[in-house]
C-alpha cells in the first residue's frame, strides 16, 4: 500500500500530490480514477507526482487531508496491455546517443529492444507518452537545440524516458528511429494506442510489415444541405470554432481548451437563446467577415470594436451584447477592436459542427478540432426551436480597465513557488508585465512594460533559486511558467497538459478571461492571493 507524502496548491481549484514512485503514482491515480471525490474534473499522473483538478476551491480544500488517507493498492505491472512496436533505427540522432552512453549504435539498438518499457504518463502532445525503463545506459540529455519540426513516428530518447511522437510537432528529444505504428488515432476509442500501466517492446525491422494511416486531422469544412448556413467571407487574423472545451482527458495527454474568455463566450449564446455550450466563433483582432445564407439571428461580445452589416440595400452598424438579425445575403464584418483583443459571435440554433473527442473547440496545439476557418468555409446552422428565446441587451462581459489602464491578475503562488527566493517573488508583483508578439492560446509570453514605474535596470528574468531540473509534472491553466531564460509564460487554455519547468504561481481562474483579452504590449501586473481568496503580502509563499 502506499500513500501521497504531501500536497501543494496548483491555483485555486487543483491539487498537486507528491509521491516516493511512479508506482506509488500509478496506484493512486487508479483508485482515484475509479472511485473519484466530490468535484473531481481530471487526473494529471507524471514521474512523482499526481495533479488532481477540481471544480471548485471548496471541493479541493474537502479533498486534501481525504487523498492523504488513502492507501492506495499496487496496480500489478502486467494490467495494462502489452504493445509490439516495429521501429526502422534511422533516427539522425543515433551516432550521437551512441557517443553520449559510450555504446556503439548496434548496442543502443539491442539495449532498447532487449528491455521492455513502461508507460507511465501522457503529456506534451495527446498520446505523447513517457516510457520507462530499466536501463541507465540509455539516459541521455535533449538536445541543446530543439527541432521546429518533428515527424510523426519518431522515436526518441530523453532522460530516463522513451517516446514515440503521435503528430509532427517541435521537440529535443534524441531521434534514434521511427515507427507507423498508429499512436494517435480520432477514430478509435480511446485514441491514444498507449496508456498509462500499458508494457511496450520496440522490435527491430528493416521495413514495416504493413501500412497504417491514422486519421488525426479534421475533414476541411465543406459545402452543407442545411438551411441556414453561414459562409466565411474572410478569416481575419484568425477565427476558430469553439464551445466549453474537453475536461476530464488529461490522462490522454488532451487539455481542456475551449473558449478563452469564457465569460464572453456564455454571454454570445446566452443572447441567442442557446444552451451554455454550444459552439461558437472565436476570432482575433477583428477582419472577420462572414455573410448569411438564410435569415439569422446573431450576437457578438467579447473585445470592444465596430461591426458593420452589408447588403445590396445599404449598411448598418451591428449591435454589440445584443441579439441583432442578419438576412439572407447579407455580411457582417468586424474591424479592429478598441479594447480587448478576442470577440466571440454566437448564432441562434447553434453551429451544427460535428465534434471530435465530445467537444468542437480546436485546440491549437495539439491540433485537435476543426480546422481555423478559412474563406469560402460554409458553417452550417442547427435549427431553432421555441426554447432558443433571444435574450435582451446587456452589458459587457469584458472587464472594465483601471484608472491606470493596468490589467491586475490576482496568482496564488505555488507549486513551485520555493524555487525561487523572497527577492523574485517579490519582483513578481512589482514589476509592470505585458504579452509579447509570440503570445496565442497556448499562452502569453510575459516581458516588462516599458514605459512603466520599472527599474530600468530590471529586464523582467526571473531566476531561480535553486539547481537542477524539475521532473515534468501536470499544469493547469492559468499557470505562470519559468523556463530556463527567466522569462515566464501564464498558459492559456491550450497550453500543455505536462511541464518541466517550475510553475512560481497560478491565476485566479476567474481572471483568466482577462488575461485571454490582453492584446501585445499592455500592461498587467500580478496581486498574490491564498487559494481561498484572500490577499497576502507579495514575498509570502504559499507552499512549504
């Protein structure tokens, strides 16, 4: 039997348990997996630790000293599946992990084929899976320079762990050959081939004994039957389909995603008459243009900019936080908003989008949902019914700014708030930040602001008090990140479902909405809070 050796606050609402093993890991995910606590949403399993998100801060605080009770039983190493996997051993990597462990390339070959591997966690990419074995030879270091672009297949090496990439993504992992086994598919159930418990042996081929061809990506949205339709007539900087995400998925490697702004988002179907969840168009920066064909009825929240209506008969201005029609034939297009930066437009009836793994957001990292609208994409629209009751007028969703235009973020610190001394926590808050050009969905990549009441001499790196590297570990959103160059990132709703790198503090999750309509260079600073709420001194940690 085992039990957690103690937790620390993930944000307001999520619980990160440290454990001596990864079996010790595995057996208490699987007891929780099986018999969940009140509020429990998803499980994050990683090397020693288990991340455990819930819906409300008053259901984490019930669940804490519970999980610490729990003696949860060994899972036998032989319950999960056992998988043969074809592997060419081509890799560009294979010389230098030969020269890395001393083994010429032959011998890395037999050593990874002789031992069998475990699975033990997803994370990085869905069905990205870290396996162990039970060979130190085969610990190598990443490269120092990533790859911008890994192909699908690979398999790679890094650290204690092996891993076969599902879908072409960046990585520095250590590439010493390739499979098409199908790692990764949508249309089987579950899709990810490897699960956590689950034993793999790589075989040796000279050529693959036959041909697979997963299907990963979304069809291209197509001309439709349906009555109501409406047509992208431009794109604008980008426009995706999103709803309410898909939770409870973490396990697969698959964050939650869904719309960024989620108050923006219920208050768009809200004014159509629509459930809470149905799908909706998100876009950026305006230069969206679409045109109706069939009479609708639409609304449009989020950032704060015109929007004009065309049609042979003249033109009208669109109505923001209100239900407005919009004839057959007609265009709708939005300009650059004056505030915020994300607008969402929700259509009476709903988009009748097929979703993929329950949810019809896309998540752009992981590359799963439909495909950014492009033009000519003709979105087809469910019928409406008498309970789509349009709603009236109302007020903006988007939070007011300050008197000083500076956005305030309140982050309860932690996980990993102790890497860091008093001095950096401190900066934390004093300092004034703003996204850089690099910021999207996955998240925002945080610089000083300048012109700001910031030392001049202070360019915003946060350094770590202490060496050595963390073992990935589950992240949330809302996460405020520090890598290596000092620069943090908070991750957005499609940020990585695992991390290496020390998470100093997490976002009120009602407040992520704000930081999701925060455009390139404005300001925001960070006001430290206890996971409860309540405000603390900005050098006070939250964790042991």
């Amino acid at each position: 039997m085992s039990r957690a050796r103690g937790y620390r606050w993930a944000g307001a609402q999520n619980l990160l348990f440290e454990l001596d093993s990864l079996d010790d890991v595995l057996a208490l995910h699987a007891c929780l997996r099986d018999q969940p606590l009140p509020g429990q949403i998803d499980l994050v399993p990683a090397a020693c630790t288990l991340l455990i998100k819930y819906d409300t801060y008053k259901h984490a605080a019930q669940a804490a000293e519970r999980v610490l009770a729990i003696d949860a039983a060994p899972v036998a190493a032989d319950s999960g599946r056992v998988h043969e996997i074809e592997v060419i051993y081509d890799g560009e990597d294979l010389a230098d992990v030969a020269e890395q462990t001393g083994l010429a390339s032959d011998a890395v070959i037999e050593a990874h084929t002789r031992q069998s591997w475990r699975a033990a966690f997803s994370g990085f990419a869905p069905g990205f899976v870290y396996l162990v074995g039970d060979d130190e030879r085969l610990k190598v270091s990443r490269r120092d320079s990533p790859r911008t672009a890994v192909p699908p297949g690979a398999v790679g090496l890094a650290g204690a762990f092996s891993a076969i990439y599902p879908r072409e993504s960046p990585g520095g992992w250590q590439l010493i050959g390739r499979t098409n086994a199908p790692i990764w598919d949508l249309e089987r159930e579950p899709p990810a081939l490897i699960q956590a418990g689950d034993t793999i042996r790589y075989i040796a081929v000279e050529a693959f004994s036959a041909s697979t061809t997963p299907s990963n990506e979304p069809e291209t949205l197509a001309p439709t039957q349906a009555e109501r339709v409406i047509e992208i007539t431009a794109p604008g900087m980008q426009s995706l389909i999103q709803d309410l995400g898909r939770p409870g998925l973490a396990h697969l490697g698959v964050a939650a995603s869904g719309a960024a702004d989620e108050p923006a988002f219920r208050q768009a179907n809200r004014l159509v008459g629509n459930l809470p969840g149905e799908a909706v168009i998100e876009t950026v920066l305006g230069g969206l243009a679409l045109t109706a064909r069939g009479n609708l009825v639409l609304a449009r929240t989020g950032a704060h900019g015109p929007a004009d209506i065309r049609s042979p008969q003249g033109a009208r201005t669109a109505p923001a936080c209100a239900p407005f029609a919009l004839h057959d034939g007609e265009t709708l297009t939005l300009s650059a908003p004056e505030a915020g930066l994300r607008s969402y437009l929700a259509v009476r009836g709903g988009l009748d989008i097929a979703p993929v793994l329950h949810s019809r957001s896309r998540d752009a990292l992981a590359g799963i949902g439909p495909k950014p609208l492009a033009a000519g994409d003709m979105l087809p629209v469910a019928p409406a019914g008498v309970s789509h009751v349009v709603g009236q007028p109302e007020p903006s969703a988007l939070a007011a700014p300050a008197d000083d235009g500076i956005t305030v973020l309140r982050v309860v610190l932690g996980p990993r708030d102790d890497w860091f001394d008093a001095d950096t926590l401190a900066r934390l808050t004093r300092l004034t930040w703003q996204p850089s050009q690099q910021s999207n969905r996955v998240g925002l990549r945080l610089n000083v602001h300048n012109p700001a009441n910031n030392p001049a001499d202070d360019d915003g790196r946060l350094q770590r008090a202490r060496e050595g590297e963390l073992p990935s570990e589950g992240c949330v959103a809302g996460a405020i990140q520090v890598p290596p160059s000092g620069q943090p990132v908070l991750f957005l709703k499609d940020h990585p479902v695992t991390g290496g790198y020390p998470v100093i503090g997490v976002v009120w999750p009602s407040d992520l909405s704000r930081a999701a309509q925060l455009a390139p260079g404005q300001p925001l600073r960070f006001a430290i809070v206890t996971p409860d709420g309540q405000p603390v001194a900005p050098a006070q940690g939250s964790n042991p």
